[in-house]
C-alpha cells in the first residue's frame, strides 16, 4: 500500500498549528464601517432589510463613531439620508447640510482616533434618485455632475474629513475631486475611489436605507458585471488622476477583481462588503439556516484573502473584538 508522502493535514492537527501557519489577517484596523445619519431624526430608525443597521441621529452617530473607534475599528465612511431632495441635490453642497454637519461631529468626536471618510455622490439628494444630474433627454449628465462632485469634496474637506469617496462613476470625478481638493488648499485630503463599482442587485437593502427615490437602474454609468479587464482601465484612470486608493465593489461575487487591481496598481485596494451581502448572511441566519458568527469571519477572510487591504464592513464594530 503507497502511504502518501506528503502530507498537508500535519498543519491543520491543532488550533496551534492552524494560527501559526495561516497565511491571512484580519484586524479591526482593517475594517472600515459604513454609517447612516438621518437628518432631523428623533431616534435611530431601523433599517427593515438590514437588521441591526439605523439610521443614526446626530447623537446616535457620534456614539457609533466612538464605539467604533475603541473597538479598533481603521475608519469610518459616512452616508446620509437628507429631508430634502431636489433636481440637482443641492442638499448635498450645502455646508450645513446633513452630511456636513455629521462629519464635522464625527471629525470632533474621533477624527484621532480613527479614519473619517465621506460618501461623495448625488444619489440620496437627488429627487430622481441618480447619482448625477440629469441633461434635457433625462440622462446623466457626465460633465455637470463633475462640477457638483468637485464642490461637495470641497465643502466634506472643510468640514474635517480625512478620506473622500467619489462613488458616482462618472469618467473623471477622481481628477475632478483631486484638481478642486487641491485648488482650495486641501492637499492633504485623500480619495478612495470607487473604481470598480458595478450595476448590482447586491446595493438593494442600501436603497431602503438611505430612502433612495431611484426608479430605474444605474447601468449608464456602473459596471456590467460580465467584465473584468474594464475594471482594470477604471482602477488605472482613477490612478492616473490621483486616487489614493482604489475599491471593488461589491465584493463576493467581485473577487476575482481584487488580485486582478492588487497586481497592476501600488496605492492600496479597498472592497466593499455591500448591504446585500449583508442582508443575505442575516436573513439566513436568523432563519436558522446558517452559523452566522462563521459566516461573517469566512466572507471578511476571504475578502482579505483575495488581496483587499481594506474590508467595509457593515459588521465592522461587532466583529473587531473577535479578531485576533
Ligand atoms: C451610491 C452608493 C451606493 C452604495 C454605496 N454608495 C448605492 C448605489 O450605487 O446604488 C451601496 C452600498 C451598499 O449596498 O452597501 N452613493
């Protein structure tokens, strides 16, 4: 009988050997949560198809923030769900505006501490529910959608943050955001572009969560999920105009993109962990139909695994305790 003369199991005999030898890490300053802020709201409101995600009140939000950061917890990436819409989302220019003001007290509250990072992007102040403004036929006007880009990093700057993420995929918003940045005397605020941003179902629960008014898709200007070398040309771009990071996003289903951006850039690489993946691991598991804790460990392990620096995460401040 031929006994097998190399054998793989001798690493995997104890939890000893199991730690010793694992090629991956996953640490809480790795993790980046995602945050919701409410304008005007009372008490934290439920957000039905994320269990255990709110929109947060300006209190709630700073308590979030300040829980996150004492879990460890890398950064922080602010959305917001503003009373007011309009054609243009001028909500979102204003410097007293929801977004403003949340990162203003986030910046107060942890801005040491932790990583502060704003949502640049038209979709929650839009009546329309676009990331961008619409021209004469109703399409999203590329160019004028830049302007407002470049204006709302401006005033996110101003209030304090450290980190801008232009998530509306319109060709050259990260040039834009860095050229504006810039002009106004904010060198040192960094951008993580959205690169890879693809048309997916997986963003379904976020559109409850910011109330989003979007009917119709958004697949004028997000990826088709059939593609990989675009994601690549995407990434280069947003290299090429100054990004200081890159993101996949969403993540499962998107990581063969991760090692993919990972090999033909050198500023780090981001993935988003979206609502969707979020919502499908909840929903199972408060069924019974999964073992939640591993599940949410395996999913941010292999996200890391697949070459991501940085993981958003909607578990982040629940799970940085437990990692190693
Ligand atoms: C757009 C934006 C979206 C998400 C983050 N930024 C939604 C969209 O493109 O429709 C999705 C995040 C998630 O699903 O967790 N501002």
């Amino acid at each position: 009988m031929a006994f097998p003369a190399d054998r793989p199991r001798r690493l995997r005999t104890s939890r000893a050997v199991r730690d010793l030898v694992a090629e991956t890490t996953l640490r809480p300053r790795q993790l980046v949560l995602p945050l919701f802020v409410r304008e005007a709201a009372t008490e934290p409101v439920p957000i039905a198809s994320m269990p255990g995600v709110v929109q947060h009140t300006r209190d709630s939000l700073r308590k979030a923030v300040a829980d996150a950061a004492r879990a460890g917890v890398g950064g922080v990436m602010l959305f917001a769900v503003p009373a007011t819409k309009d054609a243009v989302g001028s909500a979102a220019l204003d410097p007293e505006g929801v977004l403003t003001v949340a990162i203003r007290d986030v910046v107060a509250e942890a801005g040491d501490a932790l990583v502060v990072m704003s949502d640049v992007c038209l979709d929650e102040f839009t009546d329309h529910g676009h990331c961008g403004v619409l021209d004469e036929r109703g399409e999203v006007d590329n160019d004028a959608t830049l302007e407002q880009y470049a204006q709302m990093a401006v005033v996110h700057a101003e209030a304090g943050v450290a980190m801008v993420g232009p998530s509306g995929m319109m060709d050259g918003q990260v040039g834009a955001v860095r050229s504006a940045l810039d002009t106004a005397g904010h060198t040192d605020t960094s951008i993580l572009a959205y690169s890879a941003k693809y048309a997916s179902a997986l963003y379904g629960p976020f559109r409850e969560a910011v109330g989003s008014s979007l009917v119709g898709d958004r697949r004028t200007y997000q990826q088709d999920p059939a593609n990989a070398r675009e994601a690549l040309r995407e990434a280069l771009l947003d290299v090429g105009e100054g990004a200081d990071a890159v993101m996949v996003k969403p993540a499962s289903g998107y990581l063969d993109l991760v090692p993919l951006l990972r090999a033909h850039v050198t500023v780090p690489v981001a993935a988003y962990c979206v609502s969707g993946e979020y919502s499908m691991v909840e929903a199972a598991a408060a069924n019974g139909w999964i073992d939640r804790d591993r599940a949410v460990l395996e999913l941010l392990t292999g996200i890391r695994r697949a070459g991501a620096d940085i993981v958003l995460t909607y578990w982040a401040t629940e799970f940085a305790p437990r990692l190693g």
